[in-house]
C-alpha cells in the first residue's frame, strides 16, 4: 500500500463537514443567510481539498494510496485506516461534487429549522465519505451506521405529508440488512484468526482467506441482502420511492446521488474479491435480478403521474444496469458498471433538482399540472431535456458511455442478458421523453404555469456545474476510464486466482467429518434410486 505522503488528506476530506457542522452551530438561527453560506463554503471547500486526491492519483498502480493507519481499539485489532483505490476515488469525489450542488440548492426550499438542517447535510456528508474510504471493517461499519441517522432526520422532519412513514421504512430496511452483515463481519473476523492466529479488520487482509465454498455462500448472502437492499435490488427497492418522494430535494439528490451507490460498491470491494466462488455461483441469480429491475423500474415509471416518483422507480432501473455490468465479470462491464455510477449520481441528481424547481414555483408534482412550459421557460427546458438525454444515454452524453460499456460487457458473458438490457433502454427513452414532452410542450393549460419564472442565478449555479460534467464523461470519459483501469483488472484477476488458490482458512475436524458424512448418504440415496 502507498502512505500518505504530506498530511491525512482523507482525514481532511472526511472530517472537514464536521467542522462546518461546529460552524454552523455557532451562529445563531435567526442568521438563516449566515448559515447557508457557511455550510456552503465548508461544503465547497471540501469538494476542492477532495480533488487534490484525483490529481496525485497514481493510475499505474492497482494498490491503495493515501493511505492512514493508526491504532483506534487495540485490544480488539481495530484501527484507524484509510485508503482509497480506483474503485473508490471517483465515488468520493460524486460525494463531494453532490454535496455542494445539494447545500445550494435547498436554500429557498428549507426555510424552518435551518441550522439543524444544514448541519445534517455535512454530517451525512461526513458518513458518506468515510464508507468509500474505510480500510478497516468496523470503521467501514462505523461510517455505514452513521450516515443513517442524519438521513432519518432530512426525511422525517423536512420530508413530505408522509415523511415519518418514509424515515422509519428507510431505516428498518437498511438496518435489517446491516445487522446481518456485522454478523457475517464477526464470523470474518475470528475465521481470520483461527486460519493465521491473528486478529485483524483489515478489509484487504480477508482477500487472501479463501473461503470453504460452503462458507462462502452464506457469508456472501449476509453482505449481499445489505448491499442489495441499498441498491436496491429488486425485490427490496419498495422502500426507495417513499423515501425519493417525501424527502426534500436536497436528501433526493444525496439519496439517489450517493447512498445508492454504497450498495454497488459494497459488491465491488467485498463480495467479489472475499467471496469469489459464492460470486460465480450467484452470478445467474443477480444477472436475473438486475434484468427484472431493469424492465420493472421502466414499466412503473412510464406509469407514473407524480414526477418525483417516476425519478425514483428509473433509479431501480438504472442501478439494474450497474449490477448487471459488475456481475457480467468482465473488464468492459465493471468499468461500465462504475462509469453508470457516476453518470446516474450526476443525471438522476440533476432530474431531482428539476423537479425541485418546478415544485418550488408550483408547489405540485404533478404531471398534468404542467405543460407548455417551455414558453414561459425556455432555458429551464432546454436543460431538462439535456438531462433527460444524458438518463437515456444519447451519445455525447454521459450516459451513453456507461450503458455502452455494460451492454458489451452483457453481450460478452451473455447474448440473452445483453439482448433482455436493451429492452431497457428502449423504455427509458420511452418513459422519459413523454415526460418531457408532457411537461415542457403542448399548450399552456394552467394559467397558474404562465406567470412561470425561468431559473435563477442560484439555480444556474447547481445547475450547470452539473451539466459539464454530463457532456464531458460523454465527449471525453478517458480521464474517468483511465483512473479505475489497474483496479478492475486486479479485481478480476483477483476473484479468479481465489478461484483456485489453496484455502488459507482450514476448518475444524468435526466440521469436514460433518459435511463428508452428509456427502457420502448423499452418495448413497443416489445410488439406491
């Protein structure tokens, strides 16, 4: 692994949200003004230190950079170590890219309880950082923990008419998924110790442990329902369209934006490489879920009325897309994979702050309460239709480079999964064009949408930050490509040498007498039929 050659800039960029927390404390409430512009500051200058981690990035190598070690709880082998690799850098910078896009945005829309509110949005930064950057298992589920709890908080207080009922599903969802995982975590943790007679939480130390297959399936399952209920997979996304529509705009866009993507990257960093036999097992299984996903997440979305829900339910079809190019197992399907993860945070993230300038004017979601918009907001249109190309994945956009890698990725280990994807993209187009064209074309038919004000100078600040990234990953994504290539290809070549590779862990006596004796009356059922 590669230290951290000057300072912790991973602490840094972790920790420094918390400090505009304190900040924002500080000031007292009736300074509404004073607050947003603090927590913005503090926001963006977190996305700015984040960047020094892309420009001193080594693309040559596959090993993690910047690391930190230093002991937490010794007496337990926890500690205190951080490190990202080509797999976690471009998440922590859509972390830090959403989270200012996210502050500015909510000014106008949060007008009670600001200071609370503000100082929850870095907090949860704060926690989402620390997830894509922890090396060690009890941080990562420190990290994993925490950010639940100031996400309850943007939906259960500044949400909807059914805010409550949307927070508490939220929760119960994620954490019933998590407990299992920290289960499965323990069981590591002493497997490690019995197989080197160290303790040790180091995720990268697991990588070597070669699991019994057995073992493997059951463990992979723990990790797998928590990763797949934060995808979320189908069938565990119900939770995720009552939360996208009773949040405020601000925890839509963090929601959609980032938090989904822990999921993927918890089968990127622990499923595939700790448990490759489960993996390739489960392959057929979570290809067929993705693909479900995928047709069912545009099926209700060209269903839908409300605008907000309809963004939600093309999530679960655009997230079936990104498990569908990681579990293809080829080089071009996992970096397709990653690039969509990016690319949805970014498309998706931009659609939830249209719908949060049009809920601002008109305070209804409502599809039928548009139309013709463009008339009284031309450029408002304009960009909701290039984002609406960039969902679809038109080429030039960024899309398009995503959904292309995953489809030949699909293709490659598959042709009926790659022929059953694109299905999916010819839905998405479908769903999100007549959305368009229901909102922003036609005649006016509501007097109220003809007094209509185009965007802001605010608005334009969140807004077109946005829309440069959208064109350049589509024009130019080898910047992007470029920075995972040494990961991906050692992930891969990872989970096929733990294929094969000696088993480190050795189990006990009693354990391989019990499953040789459950193989040999196996054995002779069969031969008696």
């Amino acid at each position: 692994m590669m230290n951290a050659a000057n300072y912790p800039i991973l602490s840094v960029t972790t920790f420094l949200p918390l400090l505009g927390v304190a900040l924002v404390c500080l000031i007292p409430s009736r300074h509404q003004k004073a607050i947003q512009w603090t927590a913005f500051l503090v926001a963006v200058a977190t996305f700015l230190v984040s960047l020094q981690l892309y420009f001193q990035f080594d693309t040559t190598t596959w090993q993690m950079q910047f690391v930190e070690d230093a002991p937490w709880i010794p007496q337990f082998a926890i500690r205190y170590q951080m490190g990202i690799d080509g797999i976690s850098l471009l998440l922590v910078l859509l972390t830090t890219f959403l989270s200012a896009i996210s502050v500015l945005s909510t000014w106008s829309a949060v007008t009670e309880r600001v200071k609370a509110y503000m100082a929850s949005l870095l907090l949860l930064e704060t926690g989402m950082i620390g997830v894509f950057c922890a090396l060690d298992f009890i941080l990562f589920y420190v990290f994993w923990e925490a950010m639940l709890i100031p996400m309850y908080f943007i939906i259960g207080i500044w949400g909807g008419p059914r805010r409550i009922y949307a927070a508490v599903k939220f929760f119960i969802y994620t954490m019933s998924g998590s407990v299992l995982m920290l289960v499965a975590i323990l069981v590591l943790y002493f497997m490690y110790h019995e197989a080197t007679g160290t303790f040790s939480f180091h995720i990268l130390d697991y990588h070597q442990l070669g699991l019994p297959a057995h073992i493997q399936m059951w463990l992979f399952l723990a990790f797998a329902l928590a990763f797949a209920i934060k995808v979320p997979m189908f069938p565990f996304h119900t939770w995720l369209p009552d939360a996208h529509v009773e949040a405020p705009t601000a925890g839509s866009v963090i929601l959609a934006g980032v938090l989904l993507k822990m999921g993927t990257y918890g089968f990127l960093r622990f499923c595939l490489p700790i448990f490759p036999q489960a993996t390739l097992f489960f392959v057929p299984l979570i290809l067929a879920l993705a693909l479900i996903g995928i047709i069912y997440g545009a099926l209700v979305s060209l269903a839908q009325d409300d605008v907000k829900k309809l963004v939600a339910y093309s999530s679960v079809s655009h997230l079936g897309y990104c498990m569908l190019g990681m579990f293809a197992l080829n080089v071009d399907g996992i970096k397709g994979s990653l690039i969509q993860m990016i690319n949805h945070g970014l498309s998706t993230g931009a659609l939830f702050l249209i719908v949060g300038i049009l809920y601002e004017r008109r305070h209804t979601r409502l599809i039928s309460e548009y139309g013709g918009i463009m008339k009284v907001m031309p450029i408002f249109a304009f960009i909701f239709l290039m984002v609406a190309f960039s969902s679809m994945g038109v080429p030039g956009t960024n899309g398009f480079v995503g959904e292309l890698l995953i489809l030949i990725g699909a293709f490659q280990a598959s042709l009926k999964f790659g022929l059953a994807a694109t299905v999916g993209l010819i839905l998405g187009a479908v769903y999100l064009l007549w959305t368009v064209k229901r909102v922003t074309y036609g005649p006016i038919t509501k007097e109220k949408n003809r007094t209509l004000k185009d965007m802001t100078v605010r608005e334009y600040a969140y807004m077109l930050p946005v829309m440069v990234f959208i064109f350049w990953i589509g024009l130019y994504p080898k910047p992007f490509l470029r920075t995972m290539d040494a990961s991906v290809t050692h992930l891969l070549e990872s989970v096929q040498t733990q294929r094969t590779a000696q088993t480190l862990y050795q189990e006990p006596v009693w354990v391989q007498h019990l499953f040789a004796k459950v193989d040999l009356e196996q054995q002779t059922k069969g031969q008696g039929r």
